[in-house]
C-alpha cells in the first residue's frame, strides 16, 4: 500500500523542517523526489542524505520566473513531474492595525499564488498523462483564524478554495488536488517556544502533544498514493484534534 | 484542403483520439466529437502553440467547431 514507486515528484519548500521529512517519506516510498527551496546549501545537505534520487532545483517562489524556471527545472531532472508537492510557506506576523502592504503582499505571493502558479504549471502534463497529484500545505490558520496573521490565515485559506476548484476542474482526468493543514509542529521553528508557552498551547491539544514532521508526511503519503484516487478537494486536518471540522 | 485545415484536423484526432472520418468541418467539438469544456481549453492551447498566435477568451469562446477553429486561424495569418 501506498508505494509511490515510478513516480516523481516536485517539493517546494524541501528544506525546511516539514519540507525536509516529506522529502525523505517520498523517497523512501520510491518517488524520485526534485527539492526546491532558496538556500542551495541546506537543499544539499537534504539531498545527500537522500542520496540517489534526489534532485536539488533552488527557485525564488516570489516572482512568476521563479516559478517557471522550477518547473522546467525540474521537469528536465525527472523526467516529468507526477506528484506535485507545494509546501514552501513563510510568515510575517503582525497585527492587523500594523501590518505593512508589503508584508501582506509577500506572504500573499509565496504561500497563495506560487501555490497557483506551480499548479497551473504542472496540470497540462498531467491533464494528458491521466493522472496527476497536487497536494498544498495549508494550515489550520486558515480555518481557524489567529491573531497577528491575517496575511497567513489569508494565505491558508485561499490555498483551501483554490484547491476545491482546482480539484472540480480536472477530477475527470484522474488527477486530485487536496490539501493538508498542520496544527502545530514541532520544527526548529516551535523548538523556539518557552515550557510555558508550550504547555499552554498542549492544554488546547486533544492528543497532549504537538504533531511531528512525520505525521504531516505521512498525510502526503496518503494523498499521493493511488489508494487515495478518489479523495479529491478535501483538506486533511493533521492537528492532534486541537479543532475537528 | 488547406495547410491549416490539415493541421487543425491533426491536432483535433491527437488530442480527442477520434476517428479522422469524424472529423468534418461543420464537427461540433462537444456535441460531435465528445469533447468537455477542459479539452476544449486544451484545443486553443494546441491551436496556440501550433500556430504561433494568441486566441483571446472571447474568440476561444466563438469556435466550437473545427470550421471555425480553420477561420479564425486563416484570418489571424492572413
Ligand atoms: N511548522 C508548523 O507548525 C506549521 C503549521 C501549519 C502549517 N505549516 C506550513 O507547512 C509548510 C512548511 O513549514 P515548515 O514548518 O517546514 O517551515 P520552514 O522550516 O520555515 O520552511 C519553509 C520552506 O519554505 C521555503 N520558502 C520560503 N520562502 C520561499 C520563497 N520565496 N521561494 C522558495 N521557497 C521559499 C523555505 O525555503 P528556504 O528556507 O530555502 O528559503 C523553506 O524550505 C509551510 O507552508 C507552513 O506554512 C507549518
């Protein structure tokens, strides 16, 4: 179950914490996996421990060319591109009453209209191949709101929407289009809580723990293998229960 | 027959997998030769890249057979 032998697939964001695990779960599947990010070095470092089967295509999500030199890119180095996975994402909180254009605009471009740029890139092979996976790293931010992101939460959801009409588009080509919205996670960005703050977040923690990068890769397992064709449109909510929609 | 016609009509039997017998002028891409609304969007594409021009939405919109995908076509290159 849920071999992903064959495939191939694009992560973005493939070298941060979360980035990093899927880009592992992938390969180890037996997906040959194209890693994207902005930092050459650290995408390396993610490559190497891979090893073979590992493809390192740096790309600045922020501007359009960004995104169409990944896909060639990456399509040059697979061979094509099956599975597509866009979790490259970043934050610049503030409340509402100070938050600058720019940031808003930012957050905007990388998490929301990347996300639509690498998908309307990747659906035209797909269209024609007969099968397709996108799968987008929302948040459960963007159903539940937070205060001093609603640049974020904006983001997150809009990636929720598009994914539905996405998904109605192509759905009789056999290519599905889902998202997953961790809760919170433990990565180098979480690490950076103090005890007192973390206890307080766990008391909102059904499970009385926070996830793991593997339980977010695991969910893209799911949602790129073939058992899960028929799963499309939906938002697999990751999150220990801290909200159940 | 024109150049265009012909490579026209190819794009049309690649891309539906139809029968080229099918494929008459006066075919209607849904109606006749099964075609949904994203093959159609597939077609201008193809139509697009083969010949090297841009079909707005709103002329996208009036070509629904084969006739008019050759017309639209001969006016832009001629
Ligand atoms: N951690 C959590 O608790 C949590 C919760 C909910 C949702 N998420 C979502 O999960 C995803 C991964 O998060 P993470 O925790 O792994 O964060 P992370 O460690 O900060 O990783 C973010 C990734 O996005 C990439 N990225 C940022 N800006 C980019 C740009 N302009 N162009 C290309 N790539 C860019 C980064 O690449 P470089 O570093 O190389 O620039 C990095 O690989 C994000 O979409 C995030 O919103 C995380």
């Amino acid at each position: 179950m849920f071999s992903l032998a064959e495939k191939t697939v694009l992560l973005t964001g493939a070298s941060g914490g979360i980035g990093g695990a899927i880009a592992r779960a992938v390969r180890e599947r037996g997906a040959h996996v194209g890693l994207s990010g902005t930092r050459v070095k650290a995408l390396q470092a993610v490559a190497s421990d891979i090893g073979a089967g590992a493809y390192v295509l740096p790309a600045d999500l922020s501007t359009p060319d960004g995104v169409n030199q990944l896909v060639a890119a990456a399509t040059d180095a697979l061979g094509g591109i099956d599975i597509l996975i866009n979790n490259a994402g970043l934050t610049r909180d503030s409340l509402a009453i100070r938050l600058k254009d720019e940031d808003w605009q930012t957050v905007i471009d990388v998490n929301l209209t990347a996300t639509f740029r690498l998908s309307r890139a990747v659906l035209r092979s797909m269209v024609k191949a007969r099968w397709g996976r996108i799968i987008n790293i929302s948040s459960i931010v963007g159903i539940t709101g937070n205060a001093g992101q609603t640049n974020y939460a904006a983001s997150k959801a809009g990636i929720i929407g598009m994914s539905k009409a996405l998904a109605q588009e192509v759905a009789n080509r056999s290519v599905t289009v889902n998202c997953v919205a961790p809760g919170f996670i433990t990565t180098a960005m979480t690490e950076a809580l103090s005890t007192s703050q973390t206890q307080k977040l766990l008391t909102n923690i059904p499970t009385g723990r926070l996830g793991t990068v593997h339980d977010i890769s695991a969910a893209c397992i799911y949602l790129a293998s073939e058992e899960a064709a028929y799963v499309t449109g939906h938002t697999l909510h990751v999150n220990g229960g801290m909200a159940m929609i | 027959m024109s150049d265009v016609a012909d490579r026209v009509k190819k794009i049309v039997i690649e891309h539906l997998g139809v029968d080229e017998e099918k494929v008459v002028e006066s075919a209607n891409f849904i109606e006749d030769l099964g075609a949904d609304s994203l093959d159609t969007v597939e077609l201008v594409m193809a139509f697009e890249e083969e010949f090297g021009c841009e079909i707005p939405d709103d002329a996208a919109e009036n070509i629904s057979t084969i006739k008019n995908a050759i017309d639209f076509i001969e006016t832009q290159q001629g």
